[in-house]
C-alpha cells in the first residue's frame, strides 16, 4: 500500500527544501520520505509559482 501525505505535510516540507538548509538526503531521512518524492514535489511547487501570481494579478484586474 502507498503512503499518502496530506497537502500541509508536503508544503511543510517544499518549504524546508527551498530554504536550502538541508540536502534532499537529509530531508528524505529526516522526514521519511523516499528522496525521488522529494524532488517530485519541489518540482511540482517550482513549476506551479508563476501560475499563482498570475491568476491572482488576473483576478485583481477583472474586479476593477
């Protein structure tokens, strides 16, 4: 059976990954989380940043 982690767990742990303060070997230990995981979700986090700002901007224009 699969683990599954919750939205919160994992933005926890993006955040700690993009600090930078910890290797992806060190995260993977400490959290438990296999290390391919890791960078799957610190990916996924990256690619997904400019997406939100620009429907946030879109957002803010359509009600003025």
């Amino acid at each position: 059976m699969r683990k599954q982690y919750p939205p919160t767990f994992k933005a926890k742990i993006v955040l700690d990954l993009l600090k930078e303060e910890k290797s992806l070997q060190e995260a993977a230990a400490h959290y438990d989380v296999h290390i391919n995981q890791l960078r799957q979700w610190r990916q996924r986090a990256l690619d997904e940043l400019p997406g939100l700002f620009s429907r946030e901007q879109q957002v803010s224009q359509a009600e003025v």
